[in-house]
C-alpha cells in the first residue's frame, strides 16, 4: 500500500483541499490502526475458512460473529429478523450520514482440495446426499474485512463525523439473503443509510491492487427448466415415435443462437444449458427430457429479450417436430449489480490514495451474479473487487483449489476503514 507521505502531488493537493474544507478532520493513522488488528483479522478468517456453513445454515457462524462483534467497543447489535445474519451499528459522533458496510457468510457446496493446515474438512447434507463444505468463492475474507474495519473504526469512534451500519448477509450463493433481510426492515426509519460499500475478492486481480466499474457490474442471473415432451418408443423404429431426445439436442444448440444471433454484439449476454436428464437405456426412446441451465445479462430489456427469445426457440423447435407443447419454467433470479456512478466519483480519490494510482484497475463487468445488487436498488451502492491473485498461479472463485492470498486481508481493511471515514467526513452535516 502507499503511504500518506508517499501521494502523488496531485492527491497531495486533494488531501490538502479537503482538510482547508473541514471534510476530512482528526483522520487517524489507519495503517498502525490496521497493523495492530491484522493478526487477529488472519485468525478469525482461518477460523471462518475451516468452519463453512452452507446457506441459511451459517448458526456457527452467527455466534463466531457475534461474539466478536460483542468485544468492540461501541458496537450495537440491531434486534431483527435477520435469520441466520446479524446487523450492527456503531455510532460516532453525529447519527448522520449513516454509510453502510455488508459481508456475506455462505460457503459453497464442494470439497476442498487446497491442502491447508485449515482446509475445510466439514460436509453437509444438500439434495438428498452428502456434499463437501468450502468458502471457495471468499465469504470468509469479507466478513474478516468487516470485522477488521469494525475494529479499526471503533477505535477513532470518538472523531467519526457519523455513524457505520454493518451488515452479516446469510444466503449470497443462492440469491435469497439480501432480499430477506431488506423485507424484514433492515433500512427502515432511521436506519435507512445513505450508502452501502461493499468488496469481493477477486482472483484474477493481484493481491495490492483493486478493481472497479461504475455503473452495470455484475449480472442478472435468471434459470431456465424446459421439459421436452415426446412419445416413447423402441430404439429400433424410431418413426413410430416422437423422439425428445433428438428435440432437446437441437433445442439445445438452437439457444447457442440466441445471443450470438438476437442479442446486440456490443451488449453482454450468456445462455447455458448446463444440464440434460433423461432415458434409461440405450435401446428405449423416452417420453420426455428435462434441460436445465442460466441466462446472464446486464440490462433490463435484454433480460426480457433473452426469456421472450428462449421460449420461442423451445416451443417453436417441437412444434417443427410435431411433438406436445413443452414445459418451460423460466424465472427470474438476482438482478444486476448497479455501482453508482456518482458514489464511485466520490470514493475513488479514497482507493487511490491508499492504494496508489498504479495499482487501481478500472474492470469489466461480469456475468457473475452477486444479490448485493437488491441493497443496490434500495441504496446509493457501490461493490468493488480486492485483488486476491497470486502471480504464480492462475486461481478462481468457485474451484476447490481457491487459495486467495492474505496479504489481502490487511489491504481490504485499510481501504473499508478509510472508504467509510472518508464517506462520513465528506457528508457530514
């Protein structure tokens, strides 16, 4: 990270103004503040790495948090129904500006294969089997982050021109925990922030620099379950059946057309069938084949386009085929993630400054979902990406191997620290 005393003369001139301007008053020295709770950060994370828990069953996870959270100065846990998440408030000098900060908790259902002293070794029941237990995708290094800025900030409480609201999330993998916990109140009355931050590592960034992207950043995440229907038959006399096998087989590559062929080229896009269930022997035509799979997009109007486009495609494929009509369940999952443009404005002198201009990378939007985005249409928001990568090894979320790097975890409290600080000072009224 860059040193306050290290800034190019440009950011000197920043810093300087906002000082003379009274925004940025008593700001602590948040690099010692960060290097005295680091240890303890890395062992809370590696506790949280051992310890997953799948979605909307985080309850030791909840009392680990809970617990910490309890020994910071300051901290106010909010009654509420928040299932398994926990929200906290710690208040500074005024009850304004309200800036709020959330982690998730959820861990993924896979089997560890990084081979750390603290790998995972849990599992879990899920679909009737047996399935191992991991933060492969870095839930555990957010809520580290979270309660190592929590520490940081409690400790210059007495000089924060607002108030913080930290959010524990439950359920982020399966798209249900932001959701749940705004329709349980959790921005009502004097609750409601004026902005929500956010990070997620990010493997394909190397640890020391972040990512960003204003506007559009994540995408809508919407499935498809198409049942094609079909008359059984024998293998051998195939023209005395309607066979759905050959129907699902050219559904499926028919929907490969549907971005490349209807969907503007300049505008991101994804349709995958990522599942094909059906017959029981190699000589029995079925009744029917199941296809399952995702569509990705950015805006609106191409969500609706791709659903309007995907229904055609499979109910026009069987009626060439003269079979049944088929079953198609289209649902609409979490929406798109939406960073505001004039909070990234805002924030970015923050993460600069911190981090060093070098190091700041402006990212592409992903086709990844994150149901951050429903705090996002509620409030002023903004998510970026904490490098996590290693240059000597090529890592992604999601893949039992993920072994992100720690040094992150010092960097991503720094910037959260300072991101809200600055946030409250800059707002205060």
């Amino acid at each position: 990270m860059t040193a306050r005393s290290a800034l190019p003369p440009i950011l000197i001139l920043f810093a300087a103004s906002v000082s003379a301007c009274g925004v940025a008053q008593a700001a602590p020295d948040f690099q010692a503040l960060v290097e005295r709770h680091a240890p303890r950060a890395v062992e809370d994370r590696r506790y949280l790495h051992a310890h997953p828990e799948l979605s909307l069953r985080e309850l030791e996870t909840q009392r680990f948090l809970r617990d910490a959270l309890l020994e910071i100065p300051g901290i106010e846990l909010v009654d509420g129904d928040w299932g398994t998440g926990l929200v906290a408030i710690l208040p500074g000098r005024n009850a304004r500006p309200l800036v709020a900060y959330r982690a998730d908790m959820d861990a993924l259902p896979m089997t560890e294969a990084t081979g750390l002293p603290y790998a995972s070794t849990r599992t879990d029941t899920l679909g009737g089997g047996t399935v191992g237990v991991m933060h492969a995708c870095g839930h555990d290094i957010h809520m580290t982050v979270l309660l190592g800025a929590a520490r940081v900030l409690s400790e210059a409480r007495s000089e924060m021109a607002g108030t913080a609201l930290f959010i524990l999330q439950p359920a982020e993998e399966i798209g249900a925990g932001a959701a749940s916990m705004i329709a349980a109140g959790i921005f009502d009355g004097d609750r409601r922030p004026d902005a929500i931050f956010a990070l997620h590592d990010q493997p394909a960034v190397l640890c020391g620099q972040v990512g960003y992207r204003p506007g559009r950043s994540s995408a809508n995440v919407d499935d498809f379950k198409i049942r094609v229907l079909g008359r059984g038959g024998h293998g051998a006399y195939p023209h005395r059946a309607i066979d759905p096998v050959v129907i699902a087989a050219e559904t499926i590559l028919a929907l490969q057309t549907v971005v490349s062929r209807e969907i503007d080229a300049a505008r991101q896009a994804v349709v995958t069938v990522a599942a094909v269930h059906g017959g029981t022997s190699s000589n029995v035509i079925p009744e029917e084949v199941e296809l399952r799979g995702t569509a990705r997009s950015l805006e609106p109007d191409v969500r609706e386009q791709i659903k309007t486009a995907v229904i055609r495609t499979v109910r026009g494929i069987a009626a060439a085929h003269g079979a049944p009509e088929p079953e198609v369940l289209y649902s609409f999952g979490t929406p798109s993630g939406y960073n505001n443009p004039a909070l990234v404005d805002e924030t970015l002198p923050t993460i600069i400054r911190v981090m060093g201009q070098e190091n700041v990378i402006l990212a592409e939007s992903g086709m990844g979902g994150e149901d951050f985005a429903y705090f996002q249409a509620e409030i002023p928001g903004f998510m970026f990406r904490l490098g996590v990568g290693r240059p000597d090894r090529t890592m992604a979320v999601h893949n039992p191997a993920f072994d992100p790097d720690e040094s992150a975890i010092p960097i991503g409290i720094r910037l959260v620290s300072e991101i809200l600080w600055d946030y409250m000072a800059r707002h205060a009224e």
